[in-house]
C-alpha cells in the first residue's frame, strides 16, 4: 500500500506548483526577460528566498521536473541467469522510458514549458548544462539493462543519441503545437537511427 505523504511534503508540492503554473502565466503574458523572480513570488505570496529553495535560478521553474533527476536504475541488480535482451530493444525501451518520464505532466503544462525553452535563449543554454547528468544516468540504465559497463564509450555515446535525440523530439512537438503524437515521433526516430546499439 502506498503511503499518503505527510502534510509538510503536500504544502511543498503545492507550493512547488503554484510557483511553477504562475511563472509559465507571466511568462507568457510579459515575456520571461520581463518577469522577475520577485513578480512570481508576489503572485504565489511567498518571498524570493522561498522560491529558491524551490529552484535555485529563474531558468530552473521551467526546466526541472518534479520528477528529477532522470530515472536511475533499477535497486536490484539484474538477475545473471536471466537472458540479456536484444541491445536494440535495451535501446528502443530505454528511449521510450525517457519520453514517459517527460510526458508525466499535463500536456498544456508540458507544451508551454517546451515553447519557452524553445524560444529564450538562456533557457536552452541551461537545458544544455544540464544534459551530461541526463547522459550519465540514462547509460547508467542502459548498462544495467544490457550487462554493460555504464563507463564504455559505446554506452556513453548511445546515451548521448538517447537525449539528444529525446531533446529535438520535444522541442519539435512543441514547435508543432504538440502534433504529431509523441510516440509516432520517437519511433520514426529510432528508425531513422537505423541500427542504434551498444
């Protein structure tokens, strides 16, 4: 049975979102260069120090997810006597694993994010920045799934793919205003890659 977090854990998450949903209004109503942190808090009712400890820069209401740091692998070492999948599919689940961690949110949360990072600069370099720790923990996961050394360079560049390609996907949907559907792109994706593997 899951357990239903505790009050103080709920006020955060709220709190989280609100900050979060008035930053994306603003955003879009003035431009991100014309909203300030101090706008959002008075917005919400919080004061700045509050809203950093929510996200440590203005770039970050939009670019974290309440769902970081990317998914890590599984606790439980994979059995040995278990049979290793075809790295095509390790591949092909670990990129579709990426799209549901991503496609968690709502869509018109999602999609408003998506155009700002698309359209203000400073927001793609962060996004960016960010990017070698979605690398090292997607081929974290890919090793774990294929009996693999997450350090190999053939892991490593795999996962580099992996995100970028995850990356422009979005970014794309999000310039098409959220068509076409999200997983036909990630499948013409990975046929377009042809034969990507470990």
């Amino acid at each position: 049975m899951t357990t239903r977090p505790g009050l103080r854990e709920r006020k955060k998450t709220k709190t989280r979102r609100l900050l979060r949903q008035e930053a994306l209004r603003l955003f879009t109503e003035q431009g991100y260069d014309h909203t300030t942190v101090e706008q959002i808090c008075d917005a919400v009712e919080v004061s700045p120090s509050t809203f950093f400890r929510y996200f440590p820069a203005k770039e970050d209401v939009v670019l974290s997810d309440d769902h970081d740091p990317p998914p890590q692998p599984p606790t439980t070492s994979r059995d040995p006597s278990e049979p290793l999948k075809p790295l095509t599919d390790v591949v092909r689940a670990t990129l579709f694993d990426l799209l549901e961690q991503r496609i968690s949110q709502d869509r018109e949360t999602m999609l408003a994010r998506l155009r700002l990072v698309s359209r203000v600069q400073p927001l793609r370099a962060r996004m960016w920045q960010q990017q070698e720790a979605r690398i090292a923990s997607t081929a974290a996961l890919l090793a774990e799934r294929a009996g693999k050394d997450p350090n190999a360079y053939d892991v490593r560049v795999t996962a580099a793919v992996l995100i970028a390609v995850t990356t422009e996907t979005l970014l794309y949907w999000a310039d098409h205003n959220g068509e076409p559907d999200l997983t036909a792109l990630f499948t013409r994706a990975l046929t377009h890659l042809g034969g990507l593997t470990l």
